[in-house]
C-alpha cells in the first residue's frame, strides 16, 4: 500500500521523502527542507493528536518542543531540534537534523562492543544524559529533563568526518509529552524492558530513573544479553522482573569480554531497585568510565594530524591537500592546510571602503581565476585569528528569492569565533558566476585585510569546499535560472538569516570539541 505521506509538502516547508522509522511514539520520515535547498532533515510524527481546539495540550507541545530544541543547541551529544508544529490534521511533528548513522541496537547485535568502544559509547550518551539532567532555562527557572525512554533504538552513532564516532541520543521529552495527553491514570508509557520500577509504578520520576535505563543498556551492551528475563512479555511480567528479580551477573552470560570489577560494579549499582541506591548523577557514570578508561591506557578518540606529505612542487602541493582535505565531508572543517603556496600580495580595491566588510570577488594569478573571498578587520582581530580552525558552509533558499548564504568561520579557544557571513543573489550574473566557480573549483581563498593598513592582504587562508557541497553549489545555480522570483531578495536575505542563528549554536558545539593540532598555518 501507498504511503499518502510520500511526496506530501508539511508547513510549506518541508517535502517528505520516504519513511525511515515507526515506533510506539510516532513515525520518522527523510524530507527534504526547500527553503534551504533541499538540504534533508527528519520528521517526526508524535502519536498524539490535538484537536478540537485543545489549547492547553497545544500551548504544552509548544512548551515541551522549544525545551528540547534548547538541548540539541546545548549539548552535541542530543540530536538537534530546528523545527516543530502541528499539522492539518492535528497531529504535532517535530523537525531534527537527519544523521544517517547506525542504530546502537543493530550495532549491538551485529558484533560484540570492544571494551575501548564500550567506554567511547557509553561516556557520550551519559554525557548527553548529564546535559539533559543538569536542566535548561525555561521562564527564568532551571528545569531537569528526564528521558523515560532511554534504549539502544533511541541511540544514533553516527560516523563524523571530525570527530570520529559520535553517539546522538533522539526523542528527548516525547515520551512526556504522549503520556500527559492520555487520559488514563498512571499511565505508562515507555519500553518494558528498560523502565525502572518507579516509572512502572506510575510515580513521578527524576534522572535515577534514567540511569536504571541506562543502567539495563549498558549490560546489553557488554553481553548482548539482558540482566533481567520476564516470565511473560507483558507488563505484569516485566513488573515483577524490574522489582523482585536480582539481575545476572556478567559471568553468567555467553559473553567472552571480560568485565573489569569496577565497571561491573558501576553497571550493577545502576540497577538497583531502589532510586538511592543508584548513581544520583550521570555526571558519576562518567567520571567512572574516564577513571577506567585511564587506568586501562585507553585514549580519547581525536583526530590525529597526516604524516607530513614529501616535498612536492608548490601547485602539486596545493592540489594534493586540498585533493586530502575534501575528503572530510560536509560541512568542511579544515584544522590545518599548511602554506598557500600562490599568494601573491593583493591591493584593496579602490571602489570598496576602507570599514569592516565581507564580499567575494575573484582574483586571478598564473593565468588562472580563482575564487576569493575579501575580509577587512582591525588588524588585533586579525591577529587573534591566525591560529584558527577554519569551518564553511553554504546555504540555499529557493523560494520566494533564489539566495544563497556563504558562512565561513574563524575559531579558537580564547578568542572564539568570528563569523563570516555574505548573501549571494542567484538571479544576478555575477552571483551565479561567483557560485559556479566555487563549485567548479572545490576551494577559495580568504583574503584578510587590515584596516589600518589596507594597502595589502596580511594573510591568505585557503579553504576547501567538500563534494556534496560542490554539488549542491552547481544544483543551486542551474535550478535559480528557472526559479521566478515571487518577492524582493531581501525576502529571502531575511529567511536566511534567521536559519543562520539556529544554526550557529551546532556550528559552535562541533568546534569546540577538542581537536589535536588544531591551530592552522596562514600566510603572514
């Protein structure tokens, strides 16, 4: 049978492209966001339904939704938020990043974890636990939030280019919201195998009720087994197994990893039965697996640094790293590219003014035209940013202007970030040519210029463009010549912007994990 969702346009905004997921707690689609281009994201249909004017359910979806898009800003471990709101139909959706990566119940089941990736994994969903718990502002008062679903399909690990293996934790705060729109007393919602015995009580829960949970995870995890068997897949059965039932020990299991008493004891205190017993924070859980991680020599996943290339030509040089950086993915975050080994020193054009300005222009040396990217600052801002990780990313609108937004970023631990931001019109010849180049050639220049003494460029950074992105830059200028404008480019210019703000607290999360090495080499 044909899903009717397929191809279906949500909010004006977002066309749905195929079902990725279903689950007691809703559907899951891939869709695509036109106002950005086409860039996929996923939609989330809740299992709840608002309907006949039920505002005081409506105005709590709306409360409960901006709370979890808080988390997804707050924390890199919790999938972001973008969007959320409710259908023709009554039925609210939320609006996520779309993280193609693997769930942490299939990984569990495909292979046994190794004892190093155990502790990778389970450090940074307690990491993403601990932010939740620790609570956001919501009215000027700190509010805690509690999972009460958590479970390996609620785990997304996914492959990032920078960071290695990154674990996502989904669905924070839906389960709340499916439970209060029931009219049922006590009821339960959740997964029986994973849920503490207060939350199947029906009593009011805090994070130790989550940390059971996690607690339950974990030894899946570690043994690919559960520490407790239900007589009856029921809920009579699995309240009986969460209350009465001591859990197995690791020995007992067919697992041939050998468990290290200290964690063996972590897992089980976890379990307990009573919410005091337990760790009363994750941030306990955590200190725990570096303490182990530690004691058993087991390093920190970062990036390591290329061995140096041999001596080449300088444009084989060139091509070869930016060949290697393009290899990075989407967006690009370069964290050291060496010497541009064409720049030649360039003048401030006579027609620009001499002030605190972003624009594109190409430049031309060999014979060649390159793409440019021209930045004039005080010169002491400058300075701060010569050892930088440098990070890009495009974005489009289509609709009711085609526009494009060109972000670089200039980032350090002391000094923070310097955005870097200019709109490129693509109904213009000279946006489409700008656009079309930068595709073409997968790399620009940014020139920096001081604004006391604008005579020349003091640095040159050269910045690669990651193929998906070259793709989409080549997309965008052949799709905006048949694009009819509906309204004034300042329209669009304001769409924009707005994404750019939702958008700056992800950017900022991923450049602030710490990278090795990561300061790069400019031309002075």
């Amino acid at each position: 049978m044909t899903d009717p969702n397929i191809g279906r346009l949500l909010a004006k905004r977002y066309q749905l492209q195929k079902l990725i997921g279903t689950g007691a707690m809703g559907q899951v689609y891939c869709a695509n966001d036109i106002l950005l281009g086409g860039v996929p994201v996923a939609v989330k249909f809740l299992a709840l339904s608002i309907q006949n004017k039920k505002i005081r359910v409506k105005e709590r979806f709306e409360t409960e939704a901006k709370t979890c898009a808080q988390l997804g800003q707050k924390s890199i471990h919790i999938v972001r938020v973008m969007d959320y709101g409710v259908d023709e139909f009554g039925t609210p959706f939320y609006v996520m990043e779309y993280l193609p990566g693997e769930n942490l119940n299939d990984a569990i089941h495909l292979q046994p974890l190794t004892l190093p990736r155990f502790y990778s994994l389970a450090r940074q969903i307690s990491l993403g636990l601990q932010c939740a718990h620790q609570g956001i502002l919501v009215d000027g008062v700190i509010c805690p939030i509690i999972h009460r679903d958590v479970k390996p399909s609620n785990i997304l690990v996914v492959q990032d280019s920078s960071l290695g293996e990154l674990v996502k934790v989904l669905d924070f705060g839906i389960a709340k919201l499916i439970q209060g729109d029931s009219n049922q007393t006590k009821y339960y919602l959740g997964t029986l195998a994973y849920s503490s015995p207060e939350q199947m009580e029906g009593n009011d829960i805090d994070a130790r009720s989550d940390i059971y949970s996690l607690g339950v995870m974990m030894f899946e995890m570690l043994t690919g087994s559960m520490p407790f068997q239900a007589n009856t897949d029921s809920f009579g059965g699995w309240y009986k197994a969460h209350h009465f039932q001591l859990p197995r020990s690791f020995s007992s299991t067919n697992s041939k990893l050998i468990v290290p008493k200290e964690l063996e004891d972590l897992i089980m205190s976890c379990l307990a039965k009573s919410p005091d017993d337990r760790p009363q924070t994750a941030s306990e859980i955590v200190k725990t697996i570096l303490s182990l991680e530690q004691s058993q020599n087991i390093a920190l996943p970062v990036i390591a640094p290329p061995p140096p290339p041999p001596p080449q030509p300088a444009k084989e040089k060139e091509k070869a790293e930016v060949n290697q950086a393009l290899t990075l993915g989407v967006p690009f975050l370069d964290q050291s590219f060496g010497d541009d080994p064409i720049f030649q020193p360039t003048a401030w054009p006579k027609d620009k003014p001499i002030a605190d300005i972003v624009f594109p222009q190409p430049i031309r040396t060999r014979g060649e035209i390159i793409s440019a990217l021209w930045v004039m600052l005080p010169q002491q801002e400058i300075q701060k940013r010569l050892r930088a990780t440098r990070y890009n990313q495009f974005l489009f609108i289509s609709t009711p202007h085609p526009m494009m937004l060109w972000i670089t970023v200039l980032h350090n631990a002391q000094h923070g970030a310097k955005w870097l931001a200019y709109y490129m019109d693509l109904k213009t010849r000279q946006g489409q040519e700008i656009t079309r180049l930068l595709g073409e050639s997968g790399s620009y220049r940014l020139l920096l210029f001081a604004r006391e003494s604008p005579e020349c460029a003091c640095a040159s950074l050269l910045i690669a463009i990651a193929p998906p992105q070259r793709h989409q830059l080549q997309k965008w200028v052949m799709n905006s010549q048949s694009i009819v404008s509906v309204a004034e480019p300042q329209v669009s210019k304001g769409l924009l912007k707005q994404e750019f703000e939702k958008l700056k607290p992800q950017i900022l999360a991923k450049l602030q994990v710490p990278q090795h090495n990561s300061a790069a080499k400019v031309f002075v």
